[in-house]
C-alpha cells in the first residue's frame, strides 16, 4: 500500500509582518482620525442656556473657563444623581441653573453644605423658606426688557450682609426678583424689597440665590461686579458641581439619557468605512499566486494517528463509532448498489437481499454507541466482519 504524504508550513515571522501590513496602516489611520475628533471643538453646537459648553451669549463657559484657570476643580454634569452625590464631598459648593429642576430635589439638598441657584424661576420648598420670588421669567432669564435699567448697585446703607456681594458692589439687574426674610439677607435692592441676590449662612450650610441669569452668561459676565459676584459666590470651595436643570429634566431625580456626542458620531462612520476598507484590503488578491515550497514533509499515517490519539485523550468513543458506521455503510452501499442518499430501509433491504442476517446487520450499523476502548474495539471487528460476509470473503 502506497502511503501519501502530506506537508505542514508555518509562517516566519517577518512573513507574518508583511501578511499584517494592510491591517497595521489601517490601525494607524484610526487611531490618527480619532485623535483628531477628540482635538476639534465641538462647544459650538452646544447652544442650552448656563451650559458650561455653550460659547454663545446665553451659555456659561466663560465663567466655567475663568474658575478652572483659578484652581476650582469644575465638574459639570446634567444628571440630578451625579450632582446630588458630588456636591456631598468636602469643600465642595454645587451651582443650579436653569428654569426647573426635579421635584424631589430638593430632598436630597440637606446633605449638601453649600448650594447657589441660579436662574431657577420661581422656586418654592425647603430650601427657599424665607424667600419670596417676584417677576416673570417668560423670557430667557438674564434677558431684560428693554426698558429695565441694565444695573443695581449696592447702597452704603444697605443691609446686605455678604462679603461677595460687598466686593462685586454692582451687577445686572433681572426680571425675577426675590423678597427675604431672616436668616436670609437680601442684596442689591432692584425695587422696594425686591432683590437680585440672597444669601443665608447657617452653621456649615451656605446658601445663595441669584435669579437673574445675566451674572453669569457670556453676553453680561464682564458686566459691571458680575464676574466679581459670580467667582466670589461659586468659588468660595476647592471644588463646584456645574448641574444645568431644564424643562426637560422630569418630575423625580432622574438622569436623562445624553445626547450621542458628535465626534462619537463621526467615530462610527469612520469605523464603517475602515471596516469596508479592510474587507476590501483582504478580499482581493493583489498579483499571481506565488507557489512555495513546503518546507517539512510528513506521512499521512501519522495525521491518522495523531487523530487517533486525540479522540482517544477525549474519550470520544461515540464519534469514532459513528463515524467507523458511516465509512462502513458507505462502503456496503456500493457493494449492493445502493446511493449515498438512500434510505435505512433501501440500505437493509439491500443487505436482506445479499443473504446477512439483517438484525445483526442493523445492531452493527445503527446499535447503541459504545462507552469505552474495549466496547469500541469489538465494534471495530464486528463492523469489519459484516463487510467481509456481504462480499461473501
């Protein structure tokens, strides 16, 4: 019997190298394009009121700029949970600012040492007893009608008890104005009684509201002592949690689910196209096939039994039976003349006919899998024997 050979090959590494190339550029080209996304602003689409992103006149990101350079770790968040449990860290102030923020917020604001709000309507609940808001703030708060003056300043008889207002000495007035009573103490009086800041300190608990919006936005932020204000109110902690409440921001402490950022965007479209332009790279063969010459020749008996060994280590009795039945059956087929694709009962009868005893045949072919060497082995010499009777040896 004439044994064939098969051959093996493995590739070198600088052959491995040269395979990777295309896919090596290719990782390069993401990773540069990534890196460029991540460099180039994106603050310009961001146009919500007070957001720390927002360039524009109604957004914040001026005053946000000027407390980092100061050395205030800024953190900035639109999630209600986040800023609850940031502000609760030591030396930490939090700063709410937007029209509306969750109803129930304000069930959490006694663990938090200093709060500002800012720009928040007409607020009503534990944190505002002693505070009465007046006005409207149907527009954008910060925007005044064009006839209310641009200023208030702070009077030399006033009873304004607070040292960042002292030092701002003049800042923007505003539509919503506040009423106080003790232990708030009203600053910058708009109109009888009617005030543009407030703020209380009580123990370790500080509290301040400004409700006009201009203090802080870019349009109006050099306006005056607004800066003054804004960075002396907000900046009196190491640390400030930038939380933006809106319209949207729902009835509980819940996080909205944040808009996909637009350089994440243009990151999925460019891994699509990198993604075609690999299985492009990889789908066409550039050039002639180039035959090699395989290295290391090995006879084909020792990948049967290396294959034989390896079904033995997994004690795969079952696969080996099935498939000595199969090759078995296979054979006896074209012995009788019978197709591949023919039924059991063609096959049976087919061996009825050649003169076998067709229980024997049946519990040879299609009988229980064997469980072990020994069971395998007799399986072996009876499927050989049943090959022999039917060619009648």
């Amino acid at each position: 019997m004439n044994q064939q050979r098969a051959t093996v090959a493995t590739l070198s590494a600088r052959q491995r190298l040269r395979e990777s190339k295309p896919l090596l550029i290719l990782i390069g080209i993401i990773v540069a394009c990534m890196a460029l996304l991540l460099i180039i602003p994106t603050n310009s689409q961001d146009r919500r009121p007070f957001s720390a992103g927002n360039l524009h006149d109604e957004g914040s990101a001026a005053l946000i700029e000027v407390l980092r350079e100061q050395g205030v770790n800024v953190f900035v968040t639109s999630s209600p949970e986040d800023a609850i449990a940031r502000a609760q860290q030591p030396d930490t102030t939090l700063a709410v600012a937007g029209d509306v923020v969750p109803l129930n917020f304000q069930m959490y604001t006694d663990r938090i040492d200093s709060i500002v709000w800012i720009a928040n309507g007409q607020m009503t609940g534990p944190e505002f007893n002693g505070v009465t808001f007046a006005g409207t703030s149907q527009l954008l708060p910060g925007v005044l009608k064009p006839d209310v003056p641009a200023t208030v300043r702070l009077l030399e008889d006033s009873t304004c008890r607070s040292e960042a207002a002292k030092r701002a000495g003049e800042i923007s007035k505003s539509e919503v104005t506040v009423s106080v009573h003790e232990p708030w103490t009203g600053c910058f009086e708009q109109s009888s009684g009617q005030f543009v800041y407030a703020e209380k300190i009580e123990g370790d608990q500080f509290r301040a509201i400004i409700p006009g919006g201009a203090v802080v936005q870019n349009k109006t932020i050099a306006q005056a002592g607004n800066a003054a204000l804004a960075l002396n109110t907000l900046g009196r902690n190491a640390n400030l949690v930038w939380f933006v409440g809106s319209l949207n921001a729902g009835t509980t402490v819940a996080a909205p689910a944040p808009p996909m950022p637009l350089w994440l965007k243009y990151g999925i479209l460019l891994l699509g196209l990198t993604m075609a332009m690999l299985a492009w790279v990889k789908g066409v063969r550039l050039g002639r096939l180039v035959p090699e010459n395989l290295p290391t020749p090995v006879p084909a008996i020792e990948t049967v039994q290396g294959r034989g060994r390896l079904l033995r280590s997994n004690r795969a009795h079952a696969h080996a039976a099935t498939s000595l039945r199969v090759h078995t059956a296979r054979r006896i087929a074209r012995r009788l003349g019978v197709t591949d694709h023919s039924s059991r009962a063609a096959l049976t009868e087919a061996i009825r006919a050649s003169g076998v005893d067709v229980m024997r045949a049946d519990d040879t072919l299609w009988g229980p899998a064997p469980t072990n060497d020994q069971d395998l082995a007799r399986l072996a010499q009876e499927l050989k024997q049943l090959e022999a009777d039917i060619r009648h040896e």
